[in-house]
C-alpha cells in the first residue's frame, strides 16, 4: 500500500517537472512583456515612454542683448520645450569662424 502510494507521488512529481520544464519558457515570455508594460505605463519617465513621444523643436529667440565682452557678444535666448519657456547664456564669438567651424 505505502509502496503504491509512493510511486504515485513520484509519478505526480515526475510530471509536474515534465510540464514546467516545457511551459517554462513561455510562463517567462508573457510575465516579461507583462512587466515591460506595466513598467512603461506605470512610469512616463522610463525610457520605453519617453522613446514614444514625439519631441518637436522650436525657434531660438534672443530676449536680451547684454554687453559685448572683449572678443564674444552675449545674449539672453530661449526655446520652447514641452509647453516650458526654457532661458540660457548665448555666447558668440567675435571675428572669423575657424575652417572647421566653432566647437
């Protein structure tokens, strides 16, 4: 009796490892893509969210002009990015442009 009971349960055992091992890859596969979407829904600044947003340009607008330095002009410029008025230095430099241009 003991002696049946056992090998039904190796049996049992047997076949449950038979089947993860062959649906084990495909358990995997759908909790990967799972977690992919989860993450990227769940997050808008993971990187898969940000790849799908589209990012147009604007013009740059001189503000201000400030005074010249030695051997530059300054300007205070900005640009539009995702509905923020984003301001920065602009410095440009007096005299002729290197052949390869300014770095």
């Amino acid at each position: 009796m003991i002696k049946t009971v056992l090998i039904i349960l190796v049996a049992i055992l047997i076949l449950g490892a038979v089947y993860l091992f062959v649906k084990k890859p495909q358990i995997v596969q759908q909790a990967t893509s799972v977690v992919d979407k989860v993450q990227s829904a769940a997050n808008p600044l993971s990187l898969s969210a940000m790849r799908s947003k589209d990012y147009p340009g604007s013009d740059l607008v001189v503000e201000q002009t400030l005074a010249d330095g030695s051997n530059y002009k300054q300007y205070i410029a900005s640009y539009k990015s995702e509905q923020l008025k984003i301001y920065g230095l602009l410095t440009v430099p007096k005299g002729e442009k290197p052949q390869g241009g300014f770095p």
